[in-house]
C-alpha cells in the first residue's frame, strides 16, 4: 500500500509538472528528450496504477477509476508513440519528416524579445554577421509556416544561408514554439511580423525582405497590403484561397467537442497554442492592395499540404502586382522537399541580388 501510494504522489507530480512546462511556460518546445521522457514516464505509472486499481475495482466508483487511469495511460502513451516513432529529430522514416525537426543554430545569434501591438510577447534571433562591422544595410525577416518556428530545420538552414551576406531576422509566430500567445490564422501573425518591421525600422536598415514559408508568405503578403515598410517579399507556397478551404482549418471546425485533448496533444506534437479564428481574410483579394514591390511567389507542382495543384495559384499570382515573379517547383512538395530545397537557395540569393 505504501508503494502505489508513493507511485500515485508521483504520478501526480509528474502529470502537473509536465502539463504546467508545456503550456504554461513552453520550455519543453526546444527540450525534447525531456518532453518524451516525461510522457513514457507518465504512460508508465499510469499503466501500472490502472493495473493496481483494477486488482481493487468492487464498485462502479473505482471502476470509473480504472477507466479513467486506462484513458491517462492511453493518450499519454500515444503522444509519446508520435513524438518518438513519427516526429523524432533523431531519425527521417520519410524525407519530410526533417521539416518538422527542432534544431539549435550553429551560427552565432543575439536573442530579442518583442511585444506585439496586442501584447504577446514575440522571440525572435538576429544573425547579423553578414560582414565584418557585424552591420548589414539590409535585413531580411524570416516568416515560418504553421506548425513549424524559427528552431524548424529548413528555417534554420535558410537563415544561416541567408545570414552569409545579409542580416536576418528569424522569430516564432505567437503560439509557436517560444513565442507566447495563441495563434488563431485569422490575420492575428500579421501583428507579429509588424513588430518586427517595426523593430528593424529602428535600428536603421535601408531595405527589409521578408522571405515567408506557407502560412508566413500570406503573413508577408498581408503585411504589405497594409502598407508596412517591406521592400521585397519571396512568399513560399502561401495559402492562395480563404483559409476556410484548408482541411486542417475545416477539420478543426468539426472537432470542437474534442477541443482539450485534441489542442493539448498539438501543443505536444507541434510546439503550437491553436485556437480555431474567424477565417474571413481572402489571399486574392489583399493580394489586390499589395503595393508595386518585387515579389517572388514559389510553389510546387502540386502542394501536398494545401491540397492544391499548381493552378490553384493562377488568381493569386493575377492578383498581385506586375511586379511579380513566379517559380514552380517540380514535383510535389510544400517548398522546402529535398531536393528543391537547394534549388530554392539558389533562386532566393539570384532573385535577391536582382531585387533587394
């Protein structure tokens, strides 16, 4: 009897700790042995207390018990079966898996922290080795996809790649990864961007990119449709339609009696506080007020994610200002799928020494 009663002590400690860092405090967004770990170990004692319990189980109260510690066992279980078969950094079953990978930067980085116009506190890094005074005249801001942040793999890569000959900025949209608040889709990551313009308006840049991945390009394109200070945009597979045409954004929508476990379980998987928004911003039609800046608009053949073939992009590209310039990626992909990845590098240091 001692025993399970220090076994349940533990598991109850181990249940609040690990829920407390995950939402409260988001230090488990880049500590990923330590997430893992405590899910097996919460899996664990739940498994063995369901076993201790149903030994017990004479009444309809303690039955409920057992089911309710089954339940614990079985969803605990099954967020560490993701993170560590399906979404671990440490392995690839597939070549898209490195997407998803959480990764400390080797170059040097200054760490800043913003406040939104709203007051959500915004982490952002600033690689600014670009030459030798530290100093570049112009910065590029790195806007990641949803579900991804500025710790993602191909985020990384760009940013250090990137950070060869310019200074960049890569940050985490509000409810990613580091970043606090909740992010909803709703047009609510433009005011994160913002306070990144409006960061390195005053620090002197002469020119600002933003160089945008999915939900990040149609931040990016947002942004200059209400005239923020960008100077050029390389906007990377952005939804092209009302974020209502998105099957995870309709998905969401049919869930909401689920809402806590399946938002929790996000939060664990993705590093993301989602909450379903008011979908009423249509791509093609700020796309229409985006002023006469040059752009770059990339995608795939087919975008795997969005669901959409190359086509889809037509009204979107039509919409955006002459100045416009569109890359296909072979294939299908959501832009950053070896190997396009390297050819994306290619084209964004061309099509930057030509336009920026």
């Amino acid at each position: 009897m001692f025993v399970d009663l220090v076994v349940s002590a533990a598991f109850v400690a181990l249940f609040l700790v690990f829920w407390y860092l995950q939402i409260f405090t988001r230090a488990l967004s880049t500590r990923y042995y330590l997430q893992v770990s405590l899910l097996l170990s919460i899996t664990l004692i739940a498994a063995y207390l369901t076993v201790r319990l149903a030994a017990f189980a004479s009444d309809w109260l303690a039955i409920l018990a057992v089911l309710g510690m089954s339940a614990i066992a079985i969803y605990h279980g099954g967020l560490f079966f993701v993170k560590f078969a399906l979404e671990t950094d440490t392995r690839y079953r597939w070549i898209r898996k490195a997407n998803r990978a959480v990764v400390t930067y080797s170059s040097p980085y200054n760490r800043i922290v913003l406040r939104t116009d709203d007051g959500v506190q915004i982490q952002a890094l600033a690689l600014c080795q670009s030459n030798g005074d530290g100093k570049s005249r112009k910065a590029i801001v790195i806007c990641h996809g949803a579900g991804r942040s500025k710790n993602t793999i191909p985020i990384v890569q760009t940013a250090q790649i990137l950070a060869t000959k310019y200074d960049v900025y890569p940050f985490d949209f509000r409810g990613h990864n580091e970043s606090g608040g909740v992010f909803r889709a709703d047009g609510d990551t433009e005011l994160d961007l913002k306070a990144m313009l409006d960061y390195l308006k005053s620090q002197a840049y002469e020119k600002i990119a933003v160089v945008g991945w999915s939900i990040g390009a149609w931040t990016a394109l947002l942004s200059a449709s209400l005239g923020r200070p960008i100077d050029a945009i390389i906007a990377g597979a952005p939804p092209p339609k009302n974020m209502t045409s998105l099957w995870y954004i309709r998905a969401l929508g049919r869930i909401r009696l689920l809402y806590p476990p399946v938002l929790a379980g996000i939060a664990v998987v993705r590093g993301m506080w989602v909450m379903a928004g008011k979908h009423i911003l249509n791509t093609e039609d700020f796309g229409r007020n985006v002023p006469a800046i040059p752009i770059l608009l990339v995608h795939n053949e087919f975008d795997y994610l969005l669901k959409e073939p190359g086509t889809a992009f037509d009204g979107l590209f039509n919409a955006l200002p002459p100045t416009t310039e569109r890359y296909v990626l072979p294939g299908t992909g959501h832009l950053f799928d070896w190997p396009n990845t390297y050819f994306l590098w290619n084209k964004m240091f061309d099509w930057l020494d030509r336009h920026f």
